[in-house]
C-alpha cells in the first residue's frame, strides 16, 4: 500500500463529501450511545482539521450529562445545568467529567492533553491548530483518535507524523483508544506495518466497525 497516495486521496474525498454533515450527525448519535456507561472520568479528543468529524459536541453533551447526574446525587436544583445563562466553564467545573485536547510537545513529538470546554481560552500551535491556552494538564483514560482510513483489525491510517504512536507509549496507564471517521475510509485491503498498534475500537457513521 502506497501509504501516502492512500491518505493525500481519502484526505481528498472526506472534504468533497456531499454528505458529510448528515453523516457526523449519525456519528455523533453513535459515540454518544458507545459512551453509555463507560466509566471513564478523562476523555481526549482533537481539534478537527481537513474536513475530520468533531467529537467535541458529543463530549461536551457528555459531560454535561454528568454534571446534572452529579447535581441530582448531591441534591441541588439540576435545571440549571442547562440554562442559558449558565457559562460552559461552570458545566465543565461541576461535571466530574473532564475532556483534553491536545498540545504538542516540541522537543519529544508527543502530546500531552490540556483541559476544554466550549469557549475556552484558545490559541494556535506550531501546525496552525487550535489548542487550549493555560488551562490544566489531564491524563485520559480513553482516547479518541482522528482517523483518515482505517482497516481490518483496528489499524489505523492517519496523517504520517507519529504523535499518537510516540504518545501512547508513554501514557500510564495505556488508555483505551477509540478510532473516529467516515466509513468512505474504510479500506479492506490496509496492511499494517510492524510498528503499527491497532486500535481498541472504530465507530463511523456507519456504527461500530471494529472492537475488540
């Protein structure tokens, strides 16, 4: 497989899909169903770029679900939660569910998550990608992966630099890795190289693709 031929092209057809808004609809109802009951508290994501799928609202309606689960456990008036008038900074504050983005470590090419929530602070990385500015480090327990193809197995085609692979091996402990993208990159034939690590779990628009 001509690995860079493969990604220049599905890159291609993600930002020409006539249908790419109906199908990060569906996405979004597929990750909020595969988060049900999962009992993780630290969720990492990514900005999206280049025609990716966001997952941020579909976080953030998770997280938001946790803070008026944790109102009504503690008995406080929950309505409030979703109000108007209520700052996102406060949901993310009262939730006990924290979502980060991550901020690219020059030196060692890897990435460390930082704290988000809609409206945040923000500024530019050295790629020209939005990342949270002076908020806190967090340490994910499940881990949502951009994908621009992926492949039989849970093998996982993305933009070629290595920060994810370079990243999980020095997370501990090893987070649970979720691969998010349109099914069009589905690719039957992909064939892993050696140091490819597969991921725990695929979700598309299409439902859950891959899992172990």
């Amino acid at each position: 497989m001509d690995k860079a031929a493969v990604r220049k092209a599905l890159i291609e057809q993600r930002l020409n899909l006539p249908d790419r808004g109906q199908r990060a609809d569906l996405l979004q109802r597929v990750m909020r169903i595969w988060l049900f009951n999962r009992p993780d508290t630290v969720i990492g994501a990514y900005w999206p770029i280049k025609g990716e799928f966001d997952p941020l609202p579909a976080l953030y309606r998770w997280q938001e679900d946790a803070a008026l689960t944790a109102s009504h456990q503690a008995n406080e008036p929950a309505a409030e939660i979703y109000a108007n008038n209520v700052a996102t900074e406060t949901v993310a504050n009262r939730s006990p569910c924290k979502i980060g983005l991550p901020v690219i470590d020059k030196v060692h090419k890897t990435l460390t998550f930082h704290t988000w929530y809609p409206g945040c602070p923000m500024e530019e990385d050295a790629y020209g990608i939005p990342k949270p500015k002076d908020t806190g480090v967090v340490v994910p327990t499940l881990l949502f992966v951009p994908c621009v193809g992926f492949g039989p197995g849970g093998y996982r085609l993305g933009y070629g630099g290595g920060f994810y692979d370079r990243t999980l091996a020095t997370l501990q402990p090893q987070p649970t890795t979720v691969g998010l993208g349109y099914s069009n990159g589905w690719q039957e034939d992909f064939t892993p190289e050696a140091h490819d690590v597969p991921l725990d779990a695929i979700l598309s628009d299409t439902g859950v693709l891959w899992q172990k």
